[in-house]
C-alpha cells in the first residue's frame, strides 16, 4: 500500500448529521449535505448539492433498526460515485444482520454474508465497532472490502472506571469475554464470565460462576449488544441470587427493543450505559475519538491502493 493522504468528504444518513460533524472535527473533513425525501409512492429521493471530485465519499450511517435505512444507503453510496468521488467508505459504528450468522434452522437466511455482499459491491472499504464476530473469526470472512472493527473496549473501560466505585467486571455469556478481559486489563480490575443458555428470542439461562471473592465490589454486566433485555436482566437476577449487589450495565451497542428498559428497572439495575453507536438517552460513551484514526488509515490506505 501507498502512503497517499485523501480529502475526505463525510455524508451523513439522514438522523446522523451530529455524528459526521463530530467526527470531521476529527479527521479535519469537509462535509456534504445528503437530501433524502420520499415521493408520494414510498420511493426515495437523494440529492447531493456539493462537488465530490478528488475526494473520498465517507458515508456515516447508524444502521439499528436498519431495514428503512438500507436503500438510502446504498442508493448514497452510488450517487457518490457518480458525483465523481474517487472512492467511497461507510463509517457504521454499529453493523447490522451480524447476528445472523448461522443457518440455525433449515432453510433460513443467512443475512450477515447477503447484506456484507451489498456493502461490498457498494464501498470501498468499512470502519465500524466491535461488530458481534461469534462464529466468524473476521469480516474478512464475509466482507470481501478491506474492513475495520475499532474496539470500544478503551472508552467503556475509562467509562467505568470513572463512574463506578470498585467495579468488577462480569460478562453475561463466554461471547462477552473478549470485551469483559480488554476491559478489565485496563484499569487491571477483577472479572468473570457467567454460562448463557439461549432458548429463544427472550428467553435465556445464566449459571453463575464463584463470586465468593468479591464481597464489596460493585458488578458491571458488560456485553457488546442489549437488545431485548432479557440476556442481562437474567444475569443481574443471577447476581442478585448469588448475593451481589444490584449492576451497573455497560454494553456497546443499545439496540433497546421494545420493552428493554421496562425489563432492566424490574429486576433492579442501578445505571445502563452505552456507546452513541445508536442513538439513545442512555449513549453516554462517545465513539469518535477511536473511530476517527481508523477512518483516516483506511481513507488514506484506498488513496494509496489507487
Ligand atoms: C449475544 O450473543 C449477544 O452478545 C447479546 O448477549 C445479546 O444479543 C443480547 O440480546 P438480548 O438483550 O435480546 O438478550
């Protein structure tokens, strides 16, 4: 790879234009405009009013709930192209459809490698965080781009260690462990790791583990996703069950489905923080500061391959 340095230009989906004008601070980017309406007929209309000759397209884009958001997307990424941008990357702090990353029963879509062939055919290259890789070793598996997960484990770990009194780190499932050890070696605070049984879409199992050694010590559930609530509110029982006190909950990426916090507050958890990778009360923790590094080496790293 070369060592070209790019302008780039930052685009944001609609609802994410503090996102691209907080990470332009960052990386020193210029940013254009994207106007998105509906014709009466549900389709989409974009426009683009600004040049993007000699420029790297980066479109920054929170994709939970993403259904809606996807032809948006990719109909952006193209107009970019067309407008002359000389490559075009997605800035996606949370990557959607990674859950589904097995056929579990016969016959069903396995849309994390459908929607990384959309992406792949539409961008460049891919900078997102912590992307929930359980039974893919990489992205490199199903992104055939060049694609970048910037760990959040550093700002969940100053988080914690700012706000909560003598936290230990406990992780719902054996998946979490990657995030529950990056963060503790950090601030070198004890952890464990509970055993998740999954039964369905909101019923799962937790065994706890010997806390014994950790009277006094505040727990800090960490897990990269909360979706319905049920994974930690499981744990934060299984805690109570075991004597601990009532958690603090940290997790990376707050999908809140419906219900979520209503299922949080019955069984007692004290704080629920997360990263701004979606866009909620509770995102507490900013991601710009780690994302804006890597958007840079790979914007500069694709001007170098061209
Ligand atoms: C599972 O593998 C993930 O790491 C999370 O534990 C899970 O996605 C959380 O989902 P929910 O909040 O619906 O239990």
């Amino acid at each position: 790879m070369g060592s070209a340095v790019t302008s780039n230009t930052l685009i944001a989906l609609p609802g994410d234009e503090a996102l691209a004008e907080s990470l332009a601070g960052g990386l020193d980017a210029a940013i254009a405009a994207l106007e998105y309406r509906r014709f009466p007929d549900g389709e989409s209309y974009l426009r683009i009013h600004d040049s993007l000759q000699e420029t790297t397209a980066v479109l920054v884009a929170r994709l939970d709930r993403p259904d809606p958001k996807i032809p948006a997307l990719l109909f952006a990424a193209d107009l970019a192209r067309d407008l002359g941008a000389s490559a075009v990357g997605l800035a996606a702090p949370y990557l959607p459809y990674m859950r589904q990353d097995i056929r579990f029963q016969p016959g069903e879509a396995l849309t994390s490698a459908s929607f990384a062939r959309w992406v792949s055919r539409h961008f460049d290259w891919l900078v997102t965080v912590d992307p929930h890789l359980h039974r893919y070793a990489g992205l490199n598996e199903i992104y055939s781009v060049p694609a970048v997960a910037v760990s959040a484990a550093p700002a969940l770990a100053e988080w914690i260690f700012t706000n909560v009194e003598k936290p230990v780190i406990i992780g719902p499932d054996v998946e979490s462990s990657q995030w529950v050890e990056a963060v503790a070696a950090r601030h070198g605070l004890p952890w464990r790791v509970m055993h998740k049984q999954r039964f369905g879409d909101r019923e799962v199992r937790i065994a706890v583990p010997d806390l014994s050694a950790l009277e006094g010590h505040t727990p800090v559930l960490l897990d990269d996703i909360v979706s319905s609530g049920a994974t930690l509110a499981r744990a934060a029982e299984a805690l109570s069950d075991a004597g601990m006190a009532s958690p603090v909950c940290a997790v990376v990426h707050g999908l809140f489905s419906e219900s979520c916090r209503e299922t949080l507050k019955a069984v007692g958890v004290r704080r629920l923080v997360c990263t701004d990778s979606v866009q909620a009360p509770e995102a507490g923790i900013v991601l710009a500061p780690l994302l804006t590094p890597a958007i840079e080496r790979m914007s500069d790293c694709a001007a170098g391959r061209r």
